[in-house]
C-alpha cells in the first residue's frame, strides 16, 4: 500500500512539474524550472544543469550551483565526460562515485576536487531532435539509485518536451518580429515614394541583394532611419555600422 501511495505521489509530483515547465512564457524561464525541478524530484540530486547544443558548441545553462557551471564548462572544454557521452552515444550515462571511475580521468579528477561525487546524465531529445543533456550531481558517492535513473529518464523526457516548446515560442517570435519590421519598413516606403506594396517589398529585397544585408536587416535600417529623423539624429546612417567583412556590407542608402 506504501509503494502504491509512493508511486502515485511520485507520477502526481512529475506532472506537476510537467504542467509547470511548459507553462514557463521564456526559454532561460523553461531551463530555470527544468533544474529546479530535477532537484526536487529526482532522488539523490544536490545541484543540476543543463548544457544545450548551439551550432557545434556545447553550451552550459541555468547551473544550481557555480560548481555546477564550472564542470559542465569542463566536460564542454575537455570534450569527454558523463554530458558529453549521454549527448552522443548513450541516452544515460551514471556515474557512481567520480573518485574510482576511469571512463573520463581528466574530467572525474577535476570533478572530485570540486566536490562532486557521483553524477547522472541525460539526453534531452524529442523524436530525432537532439537538445543537448541534463546533468544532474551529488556530493556523495552513490547517490544515485535505479530508481533515481529511471525517475530521471522520465522527468528528462518531459523537459525534452518543454524545452521543445520553449524553442518553438522563441522561433514563432522571432518569425512575427521578422514580418512585423519588414511590414513596417514597406509601409514607410510606400508613402514615402508613392509606390505599391509589391514595389516597396522590391525595393527592399533589390537593396538586401546589393548590400550583402539580411531583408531584416534592411528593413530595420529604413525604420531606424526614419525614426531618427524624427529625433534629429541618426547613428545608423554611419556608414561604419554597415560595413561587414572584408567591407562588403554598406549602408541601404539607396532607399
């Protein structure tokens, strides 16, 4: 009777959590409650992190615990440790007690020196989209029991879920923010020159293709422009703020 009441705390505490990181409006808010929620909820934890793959760098975010932001750091600098393994090749990767563990010497002597004595690693990954991994530390040797793996691989694949949410609120803004300043940009240029919408959205992609600039990019200068004529002043008419590599980029003047 026990262990049912316990199982079902537990399934009540993880969807809660659940609830609670897919509600979260921002990413640093979604990764915040991911870590904080690890802790509370995944046996034997003292502080947690999340490192999240950008381009081909590995990235450490939201550490519980400078400790925390110092080895995930490290696993990142040195390429090898339990984060580095669970992101390419295992879905989970535990580590026992770092003072004996020989799979990543350099890695474990420096996490050992720090304080840290056992760790679990988890992939964060929803379908074929890899995010990066939740690593999750303990200052104590085995702290880390099957049930806190097989807790943590759930409560990983929910916050592989939030954080995919998060990056789909975070895309969607900045497609909205993207149309938003290009409209802007066209209906500036067509009063200004008594022209069409699809001549102004012309205009605009005829100066992206000449000056090297993102359409964004362009359409923001025009906005800018105008508003710092209706200031009196306009620091991005300087052509030093266009001037890219190799000086290609210039300004959109021509508009």
């Amino acid at each position: 009777m026990n262990e049912e009441h316990g199982s079902s705390k537990l399934a009540n505490a993880l969807g809660a959590l659940a609830v609670e990181m897919q509600a979260r409006t921002s990413r640093d808010a979604t990764l915040q409650a991911i870590v904080h929620g690890a802790v509370e909820v995944v046996p034997g934890v003292r502080w947690a992190g999340v490192s999240l793959i950008r381009g081909r760098q590995i990235v450490p975010e939201a550490p519980t615990d400078p400790v925390v932001a110092e080895l995930d750091q490290l696993q990142s600098s040195l390429d090898e440790g339990p984060c580095m393994s669970a992101l390419r090749e295992h879905h989970t990767v535990r580590i026992d007690d770092l003072a004996t563990d020989s799979r990543w010497p350099r890695f474990a002597s420096a996490a050992f020196a720090r304080g840290a004595r056992s760790m679990l690693s988890f992939q964060l990954f929803v379908r074929a989209e890899n995010f990066g991994a939740l690593n999750l530390y303990a200052d104590v040797p085995h702290a880390f029991t099957d049930e806190s793996t097989a807790v943590g691989t759930v409560f990983a694949q929910h916050a592989a879920v939030a954080l995919a949410g998060a990056n789909q609120r975070v895309h969607s803004k900045a497609a909205l923010d993207s149309r938003d300043v290009i409209g802007q940009a066209k209906g500036l240029l067509m009063h200004r020159n008594k022209i069409s919408g699809l001549q102004a959205f012309e205009l605009l992609v005829r100066a992206s293709q000449d000056t090297q600039l993102k359409l964004t990019e362009v359409a923001r200068w025009v906005v800018s422009e105008h508003e710092g004529q209706i200031k009196g002043s306009d620091p991005l008419l300087d052509e030093s703020h266009w001037a890219g590599e190799a000086g290609r980029k210039q300004s959109p003047r021509s508009l």
